[in-house]
C-alpha cells in the first residue's frame, strides 16, 4: 500500500472519452427502452478499500471518508457530480 498524500492541496487530470453508442445498456421500464444505467465513479478516499466495499452504489460504500465524482446518465442526459464525505 502506497503512503498517504497529506496535503489539502491537490490536482487530479483525468481522461475518459464516453462512447455512448458503443456500449449502451438498455432495460425495459413500462415497455420502453432506458438507457439512464451507465456510468462511473473516480474515488480519492484516506482508507484502502476492500472487496466488500466495492460491491454497493458507484462501487463503493455509502460512509466513505474523502471525495467521489460520479458521471452518470440520467433522463438520457450525461452529468456529473461531486461529494465529499467525513464517514456519515
């Protein structure tokens, strides 16, 4: 396990292109086509996760201590979204 950064000050470049047509994921509601299933998470949290924590939402657990940026579709629009957490 790498050390922890102790810093209040930090930069993360990230580079993801989304190729929606490539790997869309329907499910049926009503009948219709939903495609609002997609998406990812990026976590910068002070504890090493185990297995276990990775099996919930965004592929992590609810009380998670640090910072998670979702991109995720929904109403068939892209959007992402920020929290940060103290472990509530």
């Amino acid at each position: 396990m790498e050390p922890p950064v102790e810093t209040n000050a930090f930069e993360v470049v990230y580079k993801l292109e989304v190729k929606n047509a490539k790997n869309t994921i329907y499910k049926r509601e009503n009948g219709k086509k939903v495609d609002d299933i997609e998406g990812f998470a990026l976590w910068y949290i002070t504890h090493e996760p185990d297995e276990m924590d990775m099996r919930v939402g965004f592929g992590y657990r609810p009380d998670f201590n640090g910072l998670g940026v979702f991109v995720f579709k929904h109403e068939g629009q892209w959007r992402i979204q920020s929290i940060v957490n103290t472990g509530l």
